[in-house]
C-alpha cells in the first residue's frame, strides 16, 4: 500500500498522542488518554509523574512516558531509576533522551552505556525508544547514535524530544537513521510534524511511529482537498 493512501485509523496506529507540557494536569492527561481512544492512535505518551493511569474503558492504547526528558544530562542510575519506576507504574513504553554532550564530545562508549542502564531497568516487553534529538547532530553523529542505540539493545531510535532549540525532526535525518537501523529498530518521527502532509513524508522517509501532540489536526488534514490541509500549529511537542 503507498503511504498517500493511508485511511485515518492506519495513519493513528502511527501515533504517540502525546502531552509532554510542564504545565499540563492530570486532568488534561485524562483527556488526552480520551481523546487517543476515539483516535484510534497506538498510544498516549505523557511526563512519568502523570502515571499511572485509568484508561477509558476498552481503550486499547499503549502507555509510553519519557526519561531523563528534555535534557537528557542526567546520571545513567538516575534515568534508570526513572524508567523503572515509570515500568512499574504502568509504562509500556520509555522514550529516553540520550547523553547529548557525551555524544558531541564523540564518547560513544558513555552514550552506549547510559543507554542499556535504562535498557537494563525497563527489560523486555517494554519498548524502548531513544531520542538522538538529531536536530543537534551532525550526519556523522546521528549514525554513531543510531549504532550506540542498537548495541545497546534499543527498539527504536527516535528523532527529537520536541523541546531542544535545534529543532524537531526532519525528513533528512528519518532517512538516515532508518538507513542505519535497517528495519532492525523502529523510527520514530516527532518534532513539528503538524501536518498530513507532514506525517506522510515521515512515513516515506522511513518512520514506523509519529509523536504528535495535534493528531487530530493531522487526521482531518488526510482527506482534506490539496492544499487546504490544516496548518494548525501544535505546541510543546
């Protein structure tokens, strides 16, 4: 099937709905775990102190939260305290943020290291994601990631945390890193992809997961007529 003729419920199982605001309550994470369901997406993904969760009933959407998030500078034993804590709270899915001045400095060993501490503390079957926040790397450094990731036993690399002033992701930076990963790991798209047509060409790139805080925007904007898609712009992710 080619990805322009997605149905909306195939482009939502792309999806992480996702509210990763400081600001955000619980009641707005209760609203967005509704909203999600009557989407249709794959999962919801929220800040770990918002877990654990109710789900609306029936809802088969996944929980995923994220970990040594936005800045990715904490200790290895403290994101993987971070992670378990967030597995035994509910968690089926961590999006941990790599050690960013460790893998500009080019100590890939360390960036390697604090990865599998997390690997280590959320086993499988939960779902390990790594955010490279490629916006900030070079192409040299988005592959050394991307490999670091892998060896450390990661499911998926993951392009931006959405927060970093670099930038979210891009189409440049989805093909490289699938083109690394191989169809090994997963790769998932997030950072400013806030129209269909964005989402789309994520998914040509190579994305297997969309993190999109305006999904609904981005649903609607699928079977807009050309050039009326939705621009709305979502914030915070």
């Amino acid at each position: 099937m080619s990805h322009e003729t997605l149905t909306r419920d195939e482009l939502a199982q792309y999806v992480d709905h996702t509210l990763l605001k400081p600001e955000s309550t619980q009641a707005d994470v209760a609203a967005l775990a509704e909203e999600a369901t009557s989407l249709g997406t794959y999962s919801i993904c929220i800040s770990p102190s918002k877990l654990p969760i109710a789900l609306p009933a029936g809802s088969t959407v996944k929980i995923a939260t994220v970990c040594g998030f936005p800045s990715g500078a904490h200790q290895p034993e403290v994101k993987a305290a971070e992670a378990a804590h967030a597995v035994l709270d509910g968690a089926h899915e961590v999006d941990m943020v790599i050690n960013l001045g460790a893998a500009k400095a080019g100590d890939w060993d360390q960036v390697q290291a604090d990865i599998a501490a997390v690997r280590a503390a959320a086993t499988h079957p939960t779902v390990l994601k790594v955010i490279i926040e490629s916006a900030a790397l070079t192409d040299d450094e988005i592959v050394k990631a991307c490999e670091a990731s892998e060896a450390a036993g990661a499911d998926f690399v993951k392009t931006s945390t959405g927060f970093h002033p670099a930038g979210g992701a891009s189409v440049h930076a989805v093909e490289l890193m699938a083109k690394t990963v191989g169809g090994r790991l997963g790769v998932k798209a997030s950072g400013g992809v806030r129209t269909a047509a964005d989402a789309l060409a994520m998914i040509e790139a190579g994305a297997t997961r969309l993190g999109l805080s305006g999904t609904a925007a981005v649903l609607d904007g699928l079977d807009a007529p050309a050039g009326s898609v939705s621009t709305e712009q979502a914030t915070g992710y």
